[in-house]
C-alpha cells in the first residue's frame, strides 16, 4: 500500500487491532508516538506526503487506567526484615521502605553519601573514575533525604563488615570490577543494572514472609504515602525527587488499610 493511500481510518484500525491482540496501552501509545515520527519524515525531509497527511497525526494517545498505589503496612515491612538474615537485604529493604528511594539510587549508593550525623542520605550525581562508576539520579536531580534511626543502626552494623576502604554500599567488590571492564570496553551506561536478580531475590523473601505481592518500588511509594500524612507536598515532591507535583499529588489521594477501618 502505498503511504498516501494510509488514511486516519486505516491508522485507528490499527491502533485497535493492536488493543485486540493483548498488547498493552504503553505499548500502544510508544506505537502511535513511532508511526506519527515515520510519517513526519516522510513528510519532511523526505517529500514523499504532503502537509496534512499524516495519518497518526491527529490520533490520541490511548489513557492508561490509574492502578491503585500498593501500599506495604508495617507489620508487612517488619516480616520481610525479619525473615532475611542478611545485612544486605535489611539495610536495602529499610532504606527502600524508610527514606523512599529508587533501586537504582539505593544501589549506587556510597558510604561517604551517608551522613550518620546529621541522618541524611544524599543522592548524587556520580562521574566515572578509578573508584566510581558513571551514574546519575533521574531527572538529573540531586537531592538530600533523611534516614530512620533503624536504617542507621543496621547501616553501622553493616559498614563493620564491609570491605575496608571500598566506597559502595550495596555493589560488591567483585561486581563492580566486572562493570569496569564493561564500561573500559563500552559495553556499559549508566542504565544499566548494577545488581542482578534483586528483583527475583526480594519475591523469594516476600514469599518467605507471608506477604502479599509487592515489589521494592512499593516498598518506596509507601515511603511517600507516609510522609504524605504529615509532610506539605512540596516537602514530599523534593524527598521523592519528583520533577512534576501531580505524580507527588496521587499520594494524598492514596487509601490504605487503616484509613478503611477508622472511616
């Protein structure tokens, strides 16, 4: 067929056929976004359509149904610390569910971002050295976020047996002179994934706890959905490093367990 002969009507079938066949609406709307930029082209600087004829031109991407926050209670927290024996996973799993940051912040974390003092964690941009590894916060967002007395407590428990002078908390040793041989032959950036099999290895702890399916993402959205009780959205969108209020804004509006029962 020829792409003059591609009209709205053939481009909405489309769209809808790919909905029929299961695939998501993520996928869809990355569909619209990618035909809607072949068909620019094609326009210009190709000359091969006409102003105006983009079929995708005028196609509204799909809405995506707003899934409710899965917010982690926390008796569920305290039965994943207490079913993992390892400093490893309680400190990741504190740090996660008590100052609310993403994996990748908590996995490039150094001890040096750690202000025991003052309970702070800073989340910083990272350059490629001898002894770090290139990384930056999303959004390019720096920022200061405090830390519980309990993530501190097993944080110094932890530091007593980390490497002597190794600067990562999380990254081991050995893990990190494989990223540096990765990253000296170009076969690494900065999103790539710094730990492996995290992810399987939190749903074996989670099933071993009894808790209901969650992922370290919800351990920090609970996170946020507890600073939303006391703290001004402002506070909240700067602690969770949001770039936009509205997606600060869904944790007001977020309903847990006990907020249930006492209504």
């Amino acid at each position: 067929m020829l792409l003059s002969k591609i009209k709205p009507r053939e481009a909405e079938a489309f769209i809808a056929h790919r909905l029929a066949s299961g695939r998501t609406v993520s996928t869809v709307n990355k569909d619209i976004r990618t035909l809607r930029r072949i068909f620019n082209l094609a326009i210009d600087p190709r000359g091969y359509l006409q102003d105006g004829q983009n079929p995708f031109g005028r196609i509204k991407q799909r809405k995506k149904s707003q899934q409710p926050i899965r917010y982690v209670e926390i008796t569920e927290y305290q039965a994943l610390l207490e079913t993992t024996a390892k400093l490893w996973w309680k400190a990741l799993i504190s740090i996660a569910y008590g100052s609310g940051l993403r994996r990748d912040e908590i996995f490039n974390l150094m001890w040096q971002d750690i202000d025991f003092e003052n309970k702070l964690i800073c989340i910083n941009t990272k350059k490629a050295t001898k002894s770090t590894i290139e990384w930056e916060p999303k959004d390019h967002q720096n920022r200061v976020v405090p830390i519980s007395e309990q993530t501190l407590k097993l944080l110094a428990e932890f530091q007593l047996t980390a490497p002597e002078g190794f600067p990562y908390i999380f990254i081991s040793p050995e893990r990190f002179r494989i990223i540096k041989k990765r990253e000296k032959i170009g076969k690494w950036n900065p999103r790539c994934e710094a730990i492996n099999n995290v992810g399987r290895d939190f749903n074996v702890i989670r099933r071993r706890a009894g808790v209901a399916k969650c992922t370290l993402h919800d351990l920090r959205r609970s996170a946020i959905t507890n600073w939303a009780k006391y703290l001004p959205i402002h506070v909240v969108q700067q602690f969770a490093g949001h770039s936009n209020i509205t997606t600060t804004r869904k944790y007001y509006l977020a309903v847990r367990s006990e907020d249930i029962s006492s209504a």
